[in-house]
C-alpha cells in the first residue's frame, strides 16, 4: 500500500506546493492529470488550454529533476475524460492510506476530488494554499469582525498586518489609497512610448503543446499565434523584472485607459502581465510586493503607481479569493436581477459593429488578455446593461482568457462587473454610458454608434441601455448614497423621452446579436 498520493492541480506549479512538505520518496508519489473536460467545461481559449498545459508539463519535468516519482496522465495518452475517472482509477491502483492536496482553485474541482476519496473511502487532506497571504479561515474570522464586506477595509488591515508602504500605523505618503490619481485617460496622440514584451523563445515542450491543442481543440476560441505567457517560474521572473524596470512607474495614471490599437503593445500597454503566473503559483504575491515595494524605495517610483499595483495584489486579490471560498455555492448561481438573456454570439468573435466590444474581444481572442478596465467597463457592464444570465457571462470569462480560475473569475463578474450577488461586497453597480468609455479611449472614434445619442439609429447600444437601466431600477438606486446622483439625471427627460428610451432598449435587447 502507497503512503500518500499528492495530487497537484494545474494551478499548482511550484515545489513550495504545501502539498508536497513532508514528501517521502520511498514511500509516496506526485499524481498530475491532464483532462480533456478541463478545456471543455467552458469553452476555453486555446491560448488559455495551452499556458495550462505547457505549465504543468514544464513543472512535470522539475520534479522528474528533483527525483519525485510522478505519475503524469498526458492528454491523448489515456482514456478518462474527466479528473474524477482518473483520479477514481488511479488512487484505485496505487490504494493509498491518504491523499493529500493544496486547496484547489476551484470549488467544482474540490468537491470532485472530495467525492472520490469518499467512494474510496480514504482519507483526504486538503492542505492550506501558502501561496495568498490571508488563509481562508482569517479572512472568514475579518468578514465575520467587519461591518461591511469592502475591499478598501480588507486593505487596510492587510497593509498594517505586513506593513507594506507603512511608516508605523499610518500609510506612507499619508494616504491609503490614489486611486483618484490612477484614473487619467490618454490625450489625443495616445500612448507614447510604450514598453515592449519580448516573447520567449517556444520550446519544445511548448511545441508539442501546441499541436495538441490544434489536433483535440480545433474548434475553440482564440488562437496560439501570439503567445507570449511564462510557462515556467523563470520566465515568471523575467516578467516581473521586466515589470519593475520598464512599466511599474508609468503604470499607476493610465491603468484604467484604453486604447485601439493593433500592436501587443497596445493591448498590454503599462499592466504587468503577471496575473496567470501569480495564478500557477509561479510567482508568490508576497515576492512579486516586497520586488514593488523595494524598487519604490531604490529607484525613488511614483508612490501612486507603486501603491495602485500593490493594492492590486494584497488588497483585491487576496480579497476576492477570501470571498469566493465564503460565499460558494451560493455565490455560482446569484441572479440579483433575475437576468436570462443569452450570451451574444459575437461575444466569440468580436463581430459587431460596437467598436468597443470589438476591439475588446478581438483583443481577448488575440491574446487571451484584457486588462481590468476592459473587462469591467466594456465586456462586464455591457453584459449588465444587457440582461445577460450572469451564469453565461462568467463562463465566457472563465474560458477566454489566460489568467482564468474560478476563484478569481467568479466574483470578479458575479460580484463586480454583474452586480449579480445584489452588492455583497460593492456598494453600487458598475454602469455607464458610452460617454465613459468615450472619454477612457479611443474605441469611439471608430465606431458607427454615438455615445452622446439614446434613442436614434446611431445611438450608442450602451448609452441606450445605460439609460434604460436606470429607469428601470430608479427606485432602488434612488436609495443608494452611491447612486442617487447618477439616477437623479433622469429628471432630464420628460415621461415621452423615457418613453423612446425603453422603446429604443428593447429594440436593443430583441437584436443582441446584431448590433
């Protein structure tokens, strides 16, 4: 009988896994699956399916260099289609006392590996994952301490609990936030001077993943032709350096600002890129904080960038994957306003005439990226606007771009760009017109819509439908401090104008996929 079989997940590519402590090589072994279901669940980027795959075989062959024995199911090499007939199979085989793993990413994956321990009937130890820095029993005791579930107040106490950008108790600079200073747009000329990633070399590991993912995936989404992604944790590293040196002090004005353009680096402009390998476990977040917060001090950066990337990562981070494993079940099915559209089918492609939504998505299927703002502010709230079932959003979420756990996915569109848990942890919905993306991009420029018309055939479908959510929900967000200046301006229009406006919406909603 096997002592432990150690199950790590494809999000788990690290040797200071939690798992992997205590590792008898006599006496355990690594158990690592590639499943088709894994990219079929959702219908995922291929881009997506090959930074997984070429991930975990690179880590694959670490551990072979460390001498764990390791058993790895290679797609196309075995029949089971799914983790759980795997695992089932495999745990069967080597009859273990006890499996261990790090927490999954995922609650679907939890609960599967969950239920074959106990068809088993073996034990299952789920270690704590070391790679956040608030465990899921603190975050559960500060929720269950604090008034309001808000992330500015999880930051706060995250900040002073490892004293980052701290001078004592007080936040350096006086100020715990400059968020305000972060919202800058570009002038006219655009973005200047924008630093390049430099793509690494495609290994032969990464070859054979490709070929893979074309011969058991043709028909996905997205294309490989751009891949740029760090696969292993030196190329993880490389991308935080590049970070620190070349984009973190210009990142903090323009985080939120868009731009078309039809180069990569238009798309990545300043952000860093470092979300899928935080998320493998390439990178720990507290490296990637003390790099940021050292280079502030070295090199002198501009504390509203500094600050507005670490907020990022030891605020909302942390503070999303806290409120995931609190909320789940509950939270996958959260349907605050009872939306039930379908899913536009050019979500896919980015076929539609919303310049906006095109060139987002057309970038998303380039490269499997977007950054915060773009799937906030376009592709989220345009999904709120338009009655879309949020359970269609987050998995188009979950399956196009590269960065994608359920952990971070989830309640980013459930909660955030949705509004669909009815403001658990946000105090108003994130809703605009298309004067906002107007004003933080050029994406309107080209466009056959005008952000500034409601009702007429030019009007901008998000501006129309901005409206019309207002009226529809004016009584609510009349109750909300967050939000009754925003609905006040519906005072504007008279009962006629409203009138051309719900009308002109729901021409809107009966032709998504056509507009």
């Amino acid at each position: 009988m096997m002592r432990n079989v150690i199950v790590i997940l494809g999000d788990q590519l690290n040797l200071d896994n939690p798992a992997l402590e205590g590792f008898d090589h006599q006496q355990d072994v690594v158990l690592m699956v590639e499943a088709q279901h894994e990219s079929t669940h959702v219908w995922s980027h291929k881009a997506r399916i090959a930074l997984f795959l070429s991930a975990m075989r690179h880590f694959a062959q670490t551990l072979q260099s460390q001498d764990y024995p390791l058993r790895y199911l290679k797609l196309g090499d075995h029949d089971y289609v799914d983790l759980s007939s795997a695992w089932l199979a495999l745990l069967s085989e080597y009859d273990p006392q006890q499996i261990i793993v790090c927490e999954p990413g995922d609650y679907r994956v939890l609960t599967a590996l969950a239920s074959c321990a106990l068809a088993l009937n073996k034990r299952l130890i789920v270690r704590d994952d070391t790679f956040f820095l608030c465990s899921q029993a603190d975050f559960k005791r500060w929720a269950g301490q604090s008034k309001q579930l808000r992330m500015e107040y999880f930051y706060r106490y995250m900040r002073k609990r490892y004293q980052v950008l701290m001078a004592g108790d007080e936040p350096v600079g006086g100020k715990w936030n400059y968020d305000h200073e972060n919202r800058q747009s570009f002038s006219k000329n655009g973005p200047q001077d924008i630093p390049i990633v430099s793509p690494f070399e495609i290994d032969q590991i990464t070859q054979a993943v490709f070929a893979d993912v074309e011969r058991l995936f043709p028909e996905h989404p997205g294309m490989l032709d751009h891949f740029c992604w760090p696969v292993t944790r030196a190329q993880a590293l490389v991308f935080l350096q590049h970070f620190i040196v070349s984009k973190l002090a210009d990142f903090g004005a323009h985080q939120d600002a868009m731009w078309q353009s039809d180069l990569a680096s238009g798309a990545f402009l300043w952000h860093s890129l470092l979300a899928s390998s935080l998320n493998l476990k390439l990178l720990h977040p507290k490296e990637v904080i003390d790099a940021v917060a050292q280079a502030y001090v070295k090199d002198n950066l501009p504390l509203a960038s500094v600050e507005g990337f670490i907020r990022q990562i030891l605020g909302w981070r942390e503070f999303i994957r806290g409120l995931y494993w609190l909320d789940m079940p509950a939270m996958a099915e959260a349907n605050h306003y009872a939306h039930q559209r379908d899913l536009p089918i050019w979500y896919w492609t980015g076929k539609t005439y919303m310049n906006c939504m095109r060139q987002t998505i057309q970038q998303t299927m380039q490269y499997g990226y977007a950054h915060h703002i773009q799937r906030l502010m376009v592709t989220g709230m345009f999904g709120l606007l338009a009655e879309i079932e949020p359970k269609q959003v987050a998995d188009w979420y979950l399956a196009v771009y590269v960065d994608a756990v359920d952990w971070v996915e989830l309640p980013n569109v459930v909660g955030m760009a949705l509004h669909a848990n009815g403001g658990r942890f946000t105090s108003k919905p994130y809703i605009a017109s298309g004067a906002y993306i107007k004003r933080m991009s050029n994406y309107c420029n080209n466009c056959r819509y005008q952000p500034d018309i409601k009702t007429s055939a030019k009007a901008c479908p998000v501006t129309t439908l901005y409206w019309n959510f207002l009226i529809k929900h004016e009584q609510v967000l009349l109750n909300n401090p967050r939000t009754v200046l925003m609905v006040k301006n519906l005072n504007r229009f008279n009962d006629e104008e409203k009138t051309l406006i719900q009308q002109k919406a729901q021409q809107v909603l009966n032709a998504l996929d056509e507009i």
